[in-house]
C-alpha cells in the first residue's frame, strides 16, 4: 500500500448462512508491532522484527519512521529491520500522522534519544475521546517541557530524569509512551496506575532485549531503570489476542467449529468466560483455541474495561453474538465515549438493539437478514462481518479499508473457514 493514498471505495460481500468450519492462523499483534517499531527508534543499531502482521498500519508507521531518517525494510514475510543511525528529524510528518493513533508513540522514543520531539495530534478510529494528557503529563514528569504549536505538540528536555509518575487512567499508549521517553532516563522511573495488557508487557521484553531495565510490566506498577544507550535486538511480535477473539465470535455466531492457531488462551480470560457463560464451547491447548458454536445461547451483561477485563477493541464483536442469545443482554462500554456508532448499522441487520449513554441494550435471539451497513471503525467492521455471517441472504460491508488497517488477510482467512466472502470495487 502507499502510505499516502486516501482510503478505498472496495467493499465487502457477505453470503450469509454458512458455519465457518476449520483452523485459521492468528497473525502477529497491530498493537504490539507499532510501539516496537517506534522502540527501534531508540537505538542506532538495526533491531529486526518478525512476525509483523501485513496491514495497512504497519506500511503507514513504517513510512513515518522513514521521514524521520530511519532505514526500514521488509526482510521476507512478517519481518522488517528499522535501523536508527540515520535519524535525524525529530518532527513526525502530519500528512501521516493524521491516519494512525500510534504514530504519537515516536514522541517518546525521539524525546529519550535527542531531547527533544515533536508530533501533531495524531489520527485513526474516531472512538471518542482519547486525549494525550497522559503522554504528556508524563513527559512532563520525567522533565521535559510542553508547548504547542499550530497543529503540533511540541516536548523538550535537556536530560529526563527518573520519576514517579502518576496516570490519571491506565491508558496503553501512555504507558507505551513514558516506557519509551523513561528507558534512557537518568535514574529510575515508576509508572504508577499502569495499563497492564499483553502488548504493555511484550514492549518490555523488547526493551530488555535491547538492553534496558524493566520490571513489573503486567501489573499496574512499572519501574524503569534508565540505562546510557540501548543496543539493536530481534524479537518476535506476539499473537493478536482481538483478531483471535474476532474468530471466536464469528464461530460462535455462525454455529461453527473453528480452532485458532497460535491464540494465547490467557489474553483473552474475559471473553473466554462470557463465551462459556453464553453457553460456547471454547476449549483451551497449547496449540490456540478451539470454539465449538451451539444452537442456542444465554443472555448476559459485559462490560469493557482496562485489561484484564473485556477488550474495548471486542465489545462490539460481543454485541453481535448476543443478539444471538436468548433473553436481554447488556454491554456496557467504559473505555470510551463514542463507541457505540455500530448500533444504528447492526439494527440494519433486523437486530433488536438500542444504545443508551454508554450501554447496548440486546433483545435476543433475532435472525438477522442481509444488509448493506457501513464500517465505522476498524472493530466495528469486523462486528458487521460477523453479522453478516451469520445472516441470511447477502450483506455489503463498505469503507472496509478500516480492516485492512487492523486484520491481515481478513477475507482470504475467512473464506479458509468456508466463508463466502468477496472484495468488490
């Protein structure tokens, strides 16, 4: 993909009707490459990533590190080497910024090696609110000073220092963000309140990889000892545990039989125990998961909260089944504000659902018919898919370049479950 194309008009086409039967391969983790590509920028040394998942993301990041000196390159399927020797703009390019959230993540990186940094607010998914005090606030605390100009946020500092450091909310690139700027601070850092989900800790790993200093990553107390300089390291990205849960939804919805390769049973306890509370069949080993769909399903209440509660990024996934589920279902969403877009399309589909402040209501079960619905996001995307799956009759998904941003391989992985799935202009 060129990284500056403006988004497609493609389509998605979606024979409903079909269990989705047979094993799929759960790529590496969006959310777990991106903060690694922006950690390469620490270090002068080449740091090669394997496992990187083909999305439209990944080209966008690996775009911008290239603006700012860096040498990226594809090293074959699911690997890049970024070498940082030749960086020297410390200002991220706004024309790509807009397009992808985690593109703030070079703020911190930037900001621990040269001192200084500077990024405009940055773009992807219109979910709400998602404001970067908490970068910045942590930026702050480690010693650096904050200014804004025109459409860019602006951090400098002669030396960070070593702090205690407080977030107002366990946000996950904020924490991604201060590890970064901490890592090659002058004395230890504590991030207390901390998000504590699987991507928190793989970042750790590949920081100690390279040679850093980091404890605690997991719980809600970090402490980051800043070391003089970091080396180059190989790591591997982990498996995306919200592509996962997105196959485990579609196999419950479509009543299908569908193992999960390479998904990580502990990333997902909350949707594992939903699922079974629904009455899924979901059995955990040390190949992934297998997800056994039944003929009937029980109402219930979930709520998306911080790890390791329900994913926000899988809520809306969840909502779909339970229109599936006998009686009234709740889902509550407290991540954050504009979530709930998805209801008006997901009633397209004949579904009896209404949103109210921050909750769906699901009256279940409803057989859903095909649709022509709109993707909103890229987990709203995913949730219409699944509805459309599970209907009867045709469905059209458009504005799907918000999952090409998010799922490798989406359609192709689907119709290898018998799906009958097809991209059209």
């Amino acid at each position: 993909m060129d990284a500056l194309k403006l988004p497609g008009r493609d389509c998605l086409r979606v024979e409903g009707g079909a269990p989705l039967r047979g094993a799929v391969q759960v790529s590496g983790a969006k959310n777990a490459a991106l903060p690694a590509m922006a950690a390469a920028l620490l270090t002068q040394d080449e740091c090669l990533l394997e496992n990187v998942p083909a999305i439209d993301d990944v080209t966008v990041m690996a775009e911008i590190l290239r603006r700012l000196g860096a040498d990226v390159q594809p090293a074959g399927p699911g690997r890049w080497v970024v070498r940082g020797d030749s960086v020297r703009e410390t200002v991220a390019p706004s024309e790509l910024v807009v397009h992808l959230r985690a593109s703030f993540l070079v703020m911190g990186a930037l900001l621990a090696r040269y001192g200084e940094a500077a990024c405009a607010a940055p773009g992807g998914d219109v979910v709400g609110q998602r404001p970067l005090d908490v970068h910045l606030g942590g930026f702050r605390a480690l010693g650096a000073e904050i200014s804004r100009r025109g459409d860019k946020f602006y951090a400098r500092a002669r030396r960070l220092r070593g702090a205690r450091v407080f977030l107002d909310y366990p946000s996950v690139m904020g924490t991604e963000n201060v590890m970064l700027a901490a890592s090659l601070a002058e004395g230890t850092t504590q991030i207390i309140n901390a998000a504590a989900e699987p991507e928190i800790v793989f970042l750790a790993d590949m920081l100690n990889a390279m040679g850093g200093r980091v404890r605690g990553a997991g719980t809600h107390t970090i402490e980051i000892e800043g070391v003089p300089a970091l080396h180059g390291a190989a790591v591997r990205v982990i498996p995306d545990r919200l592509e996962a849960g997105t196959f485990a939804i579609a196999a419950a919805a479509t009543r299908g039989a569908v193992d999960i390769l390479g998904a990580v049973p502990r990333h997902l306890d909350a949707l594992i125990y939903k699922m079974r509370e629904m009455g899924v069949e979901i059995v955990e080993h040390d190949a992934g998961l297998s997800v056994r769909g039944k003929p009937r399903y029980r109402a219930t209440s979930v709520q998306a909260v911080p790890y390791p509660g329900l994913a926000t990024d899988l809520q809306a996934q969840v909502a779909t089944l339970l229109t599936q589920a006998e009686g009234v279902s709740f889902v509550h969403e407290r991540v954050f504000d504009n979530r709930l877009m998805y209801v008006g399309e997901l009633r397209k589909f004949g579904a009896e659902v209404v949103s109210t402040g921050s909750t769906v209501v699901i009256n279940g079960p409803t057989p859903l018919v095909g649709a022509t619905a709109r993707a909103l996001d890229i987990r709203a995307g995913a949730a219409l898919i699944i509805a459309g799956l599970a209907a009867e009759g045709t469905s059209t998904i458009t504005d799907i370049y918000h999952l090409d941003r998010g799922y490798e391989a989406l359609e192709t992985k689907l119709r290898g479950l018998g799906a009958r799935v097809a991209r059209v202009p």
